[in-house]
C-alpha cells in the first residue's frame, strides 16, 4: 500500500523575524488545526517555561493581569494557612502538637511556590505533593497550585498527577481524621474537589488555545494583507516606470538626435559639410524646444493620471493616452528627427480604445529602439488587422556594433512593453533574424 503523501501548501505565510513569505493562492490548507499555546507545550514536555529568567520568580514575564492574579492567589494562600495553621488549628485535635510546626513550615513552602508556579509548573507541581499529604495548612495553595497545572500542562500530563495529588489527599484522613466525616465522605470530597480543580484548568486551557488560535490566525491575515499590500506596491511601481518609459523614452530619443545633429555639423568637423545657417540653428532649435515641452506635457499627463487614479481601465491606463489616431504624428515626428520610415497602417475604427493603444505603444517602441540602436537605417513599420485582433511588426537593419555616440538604453522598455502586450491578451516576439531586427506583436481586439 503506497502511503499517502500530503499535499504541500504552496505560499503558506512563515512568521518570522523577517519579511513574510510570498502569498499565494493556496495558502491556507484544506484542514487547519488551531495551535495550542507553543510555550505552554514546551512546558509540558519539559515541565518549564523556556523564557523564564532563570530561578527569579519576579522577573518571569507577565502581564498586569497575571500580576493580579498571582497576587491575589498568594494573599488568599497566606490568609487559609493563617486560618488552619494558628486560628483554627484547636478544631482538629487528631493532629498532634508537635505535628503543627511541620505543617505550618509545609504550608508556608506551598504558599511560596506559587510564585514559581507559571514559569516552572512542572517541577512545583511534583515538588507540592509533599505539602498534600502532610500539611493542612497548605489547602489553598495546593489547590491554586493543582489549578496551575491543569491550565498549562498537557491534559496527558496534568491528568495523572492531579490523580496522585488525589492519592496524596485522600490519605491524610488515614494520618489525621477530619471531624464530622468517615473514610468514604473524606473520598468523595477529595474527588470532587479535584474533579472540579481539573475541570475548572482545563477550561481555562481551552480559552487560552482559542485566543491563542485567533491571534495567529490574525498574524497570519495580517501577514497575507502585508504581502499583498507589497505586491500592489510592487505591481504600481512597475507601472509607473512602465508609463514613464513609454511615454518619455520616445521623446528623449528625439531630443537627443536633433541634439546630436546639431553638434555635429556646428563642430567643424566635417570639412565637406557646410555651416548651419541662422534659420536652420532656429529650426533645429525650436524642434528640440518643441519636443521638449511634449515630453514635459507628457511627463504632467501621466503624474496626473497617477496622483489623482483617474478613470483607467482595468489594465491601468489612462483614456486620455493616445490611440491609433496618434499614429500618423508619431511616425511623422519619426521623419522629422531624420528617421527613414516606410509604413503601412489600416486599423478598423471597431477596435476597442485599449488595443489601440497597445498598438500605439508597440510601434512607438519599435522606432525608439530603431533610433537608440540603428540610427539613420530604414525602419519598416507594418500594422494590418488580422481576424480578431491586430497584428504590428517593426523590422530594421541589426546594429552591427555599439559605438561611443549611441544613446544608451535602459534595457526595460521591450520587457514593460511585453508585460503591456500580455495584460491585454497578446503575444509579443522580438529578435536578431537574418541581420534584421524584428518586433512583431498580436494585440486581441477582444480580450478573452
């Protein structure tokens, strides 16, 4: 028979000191059991709670409420062995008299050991079995400290030696007869009273695993919120240098080649080339201050749309980008910064605003990195529909080497646009064939 194997819960969230693991959907398990109090099972195994500080019971770690408590089991111990010790001890005249310095001495250890008894409930558990069966005085605090037990070790481990305090209780009668009650009253009381101890800790045990249960449970809920809340952050941030990238690289690019040009024949450097006249420096000028002031109203459009998380669609773009109907603009601002391009566009007027812009993005692209990579070659731009959805390549020449002058690249703009592309639905290929580079994309006019 093959055993059966668990099934391993992918993303589960691991509290630790660190970041939390990564979420997925998976992350919680078809079965959950709520964890029992962790520090209260080590100590039931080894009988003491590992944060305790050594043997200085006031320097156990405790809330106001423990404190109280503590406090108040004590002053109640103390008082009940008071009582039976000195102000009630002539009502059992089966107990000798020299038989009261010792229980009294019994008592008052018993009483002390209430103080050990949230930190090291095993070893005072044992250790106030003396006290049980010697000592009258010590009723309260054997009790208190049976109650103790029963709240924090393991019912496996408390159950028995509740039993043998039991044991140790019920021969005392044989040792010093109670007044007013024979051998089988004696019993059933002692039983009940410890039945009833027992009940009352392990009810006090149930609670505290429930609470403990739901403040994991919440550290776990907050943990997956924290993860998630990162990947949203994460997910805005690769948004924003998307939008930043597509719609600043382009003009940049521009910028950078009428610059260039204008360094270049201005310099000198060309014997054969003659010196820019007065109205071309204003033209080329006032190109570059055209396009200058674009990508500044481009950069405000898209900080807007971000600042203000204005009316975008559920890939996170803006209506007000552009469209299909951009493109002649953008090929023509393409020529007039000396790119030669050579395109073919036929886009049906039925193509949702979203693949449009996809479309738009796609061939921006493909001419920025013409330019950045293979500048002064032939740029092809192809964009035609194809059955449901519409098809753009770009191809130009393959640069054959990077030289000094070449504008660099950020190395991010195809994988934003790939992301882009695969949002909407579609499938974005580019590559080095046969000496050419080749974008070529499928933008879905209906996304499925």
């Amino acid at each position: 028979m093959v055993p059966r194997q668990r099934r391993p819960c992918v993303g589960r969230v691991a509290i630790t000191s660190g970041r939390p693991a990564t979420i997925g959907e998976d992350a919680w398990p078809t079965r959950r059991r709520i964890p029992i109090l962790g520090a209260m099972d080590v100590s039931a195994v080894a009988g003491e709670n590992p944060r305790a500080p050594g043997w200085n019971p006031f320097a156990v770690p405790r809330t106001r409420g423990q404190w109280w408590s503590d406090g108040i089991a004590f002053t109640l111990a103390l008082l009940i062995w008071w009582l039976y010790g000195f102000a009630w001890s002539e009502g059992y005249p089966a107990v000798p008299d020299w038989a009261w310095p010792l229980d009294r001495a019994l008592g008052l250890v018993a009483c002390l050991l209430l103080w050990w008894a949230r930190s090291r409930t095993l070893t005072v558990g044992v250790v106030a079995l003396l006290p049980t069966a010697f000592s009258l005085s010590a009723t309260f605090a054997v009790l208190a400290i049976m109650y103790r037990c029963a709240a924090t070790l393991r019912p496996r481990v408390a159950a028995p030696l509740i039993a043998v305090y039991f044991l140790f209780g019920a021969s005392y009668h044989l040792i010093a007869p109670v007044p007013g009650l024979d051998w089988v009253g004696w019993v059933i009381v002692m039983l009940a009273v410890h039945a009833l101890v027992l009940t009352l800790g392990l009810l006090t045990r149930a609670r505290a695993a429930v609470i403990d249960g739901i403040r994991r449970e919440a550290s776990l809920d907050r943990a997956r919120y924290e993860a998630r809340l990162g990947d949203v952050r994460r997910a805005e941030r690769e948004r924003i240098a998307r939008e930043m990238h597509d719609v600043l690289a382009h003009r940049i690019s521009l910028l950078s080649v009428h610059a260039g040009a204008l360094e270049y024949r201005s310099s000198g450097r060309d014997p054969d080339a003659r010196a820019l006249r007065a109205d071309e420096v204003h033209g080329a000028a006032m190109v570059i201050r055209e396009n200058a002031h674009r990508a500044i109203d481009d950069l405000r459009e898209v900080l807007s749309v971000l600042r203000d998380g204005g009316e975008v669609d559920e890939l996170g773009v803006s209506p007000a980008q552009p469209t299909a109907e951009d493109l002649p603009a953008l090929l023509d601002d393409a020529r007039a910064a000396g790119q030669r391009v050579m395109a073919r566009v036929s886009i049906p007027p039925t193509v949702p605003d979203g693949a449009q812009r996809t479309v738009y993005r796609v061939v921006q692209e493909g001419l920025t990195n013409a330019r950045k990579h293979a500048p002064g070659s032939v740029v092809e731009v192809c964009v035609h529909p194809d059955r449901d959805a519409v098809v753009v390549t770009v191809v130009n020449p393959a640069p054959v080497g990077v030289t000094e002058s070449e504008i660099p690249g950020a190395g991010a703009g195809l994988v934003g646009l790939a992301e882009r592309v695969r949002l909407a639905g579609g499938n974005v290929e580019y590559g080095i064939r046969a000496g050419e580079f080749r974008l070529a994309a499928r933008v879905p006019v209906v996304i499925a």
